[in-house]
C-alpha cells in the first residue's frame, strides 16, 4: 500500500533529508514550508518520481493554511498517513526581560501551535486510514533548561506535552505519536544560535561539542532517519515516547 505523509519545514536541512529518504520509498508527500519556490526546488532536487509529491506553501503556525493543505493532501492522494512535524525557529538568545514578546508568540507559534493544528486537522484522516503516525520535532531543550533561551525552550516542553497527551487520546485509534529531540545538530538554525550567544559563534560552538560525549554535532540526515523510522517503521506499540538524539549529552 502507498502511504501519504505530510511534512512541515520540508525546505530546511532536516526536512530536505527527510524527503530524500522518502523520495526512495513507496511513499506520496505533501511537502510544506514557508519558502514554497524552496521546497518545489527540493523535491526537483532529490528525485521525486512524477506525481509522487507536492509542494505547499504555507505558515504552518496559521490554522486556515493548516486545514487547507491537510485537505489538500486528502484530495490529492485519497488518505493520509502520517504527519512529521519538522518545521521549527530559532528565539532569541538573550535574558528573559530583555526576550521579545512579538519573538516568543512567534516562536510558539511555529513550534508548537504547529504541531497542536496539524494534529487537530490530520486525525480524522489518519484514523479513517485504519491508524498512522504523528513525529514532532522537540530538542534537547524539551525536557530541561537552558539560560538565555527560554522562548526556545518553552516551545519544544510544549511538544513533548502536546505529544504525550495526544498520543494517549489517540492509542485506541491506532494512531500513534512521539517526539524525535535532537541534540545539537549541524543546521542553519544552530548556527544562527550560536551566532547570537555571548562570547561569539566559535566559543559556544567549541563549549557545547565539548560536553556532548561524542564531542561532535549531528548531522540533519540522523534525525531525519530516526524521525521517519518512527513515524513509518517502527513497532506499533512504540507511542507518547521522546526519543533522544544528542550523542549521550542526556545520558549523564
């Protein structure tokens, strides 16, 4: 059977090798971001076969454009089957009483009123498909803190909790739900972050791979892998689960 997913954040570079993963596959995408002339050049550029995926784009933090493209898919490909919940912004890196206030809805509202929108819309869908998956994309800063990054933060505790609650209102529909939470990882997005730290790019670059025990980031494609093995390969029973992907940094 051909399965349908959608992807948020598709023209990012998590999203990007998600899609070549995907290209290889039996598998039709609805692909989403903000840049859509991005993410129609991705699919072009990894070889999708004909027909086989469609770029939108779309603010994913608004809930007409939501609804509208989780429609789309329906209508395109006749189901959906799974959601994988990539897209994602940085906030700004600075003390909480000098945060923006405009930067921290923003930013809440891509990370995580994202991930609560296209569960809202993609249920009914995923379970009269006979079950599915939804993967969202946490980080390290999900399950712990973080100085000077608290708008960050807040938005990745929150989809571990949209997560969990979802996945336990959803078992008995075989839908299922989990958190990929990556820890540092090679993208523009972490470079951007290390740009805005204290002290300049190299130095928190060097401070941070020196406390991951593998003294090394990850690279886009681990967290892509992972996030598509949970969403269309791993065991069923696998559900309201965040699995880490840091090089041991939440191990200690």
């Amino acid at each position: 059977m051909t399965r349908t997913v959608l992807i948020t954040g598709a023209a990012g570079g998590m999203g990007l090798e998600a899609l070549r993963i995907l290209a290889r596959r039996d598998v039709n995408v609805v692909c989403v971001d903000l840049d859509r002339s991005g993410v129609a050049q991705a699919i072009e550029d990894v070889g999708f076969h004909e027909g086989r995926a469609v770029a939108v784009g779309a603010d994913v933090s608004d809930d007409n454009a939501v609804r509208a493209y989780v429609a789309l898919a329906v209508e395109m490909f006749g189901a959906l089957h799974g959601v994988f919940n990539i897209a994602g912004i940085e906030g700004d890196v600075v003390p909480i009483t000098e945060a923006s206030v405009e930067n921290f809805d923003r930013v809440m509202g891509v990370n995580a009123r994202s991930v609560f929108l296209n569960m809202k819309y993609a249920t009914p869908h995923l379970v009269a498909a006979g079950g599915g998956s939804v993967v969202s994309t946490g980080s390290y800063l999900a399950t712990r803190g973080y100085p000077l990054c608290a708008s960050y933060g807040a938005s990745k505790h929150a989809v571990v909790g949209i997560t969990k609650s979802f996945a336990l209102e959803v078992a008995k529909q075989n839908v299922r739900a989990n958190v990929v939470a990556p820890g540092a990882t090679d993208t523009r997005m972490m470079r951007a972050t290390f740009e805005a730290f204290p002290g300049g790019a190299a130095a928190a670059e060097a401070g941070l791979i020196a406390a991951i025990p593998q003294h090394r980031m990850a690279n886009p494609a681990e967290i892509a892998t992972t996030g598509i093995w949970l969403l269309l390969d791993a065991p069923s029973h696998i559900t309201g689960q965040v699995l880490r992907i840091d090089g041991g940094l939440s191990a200690a």
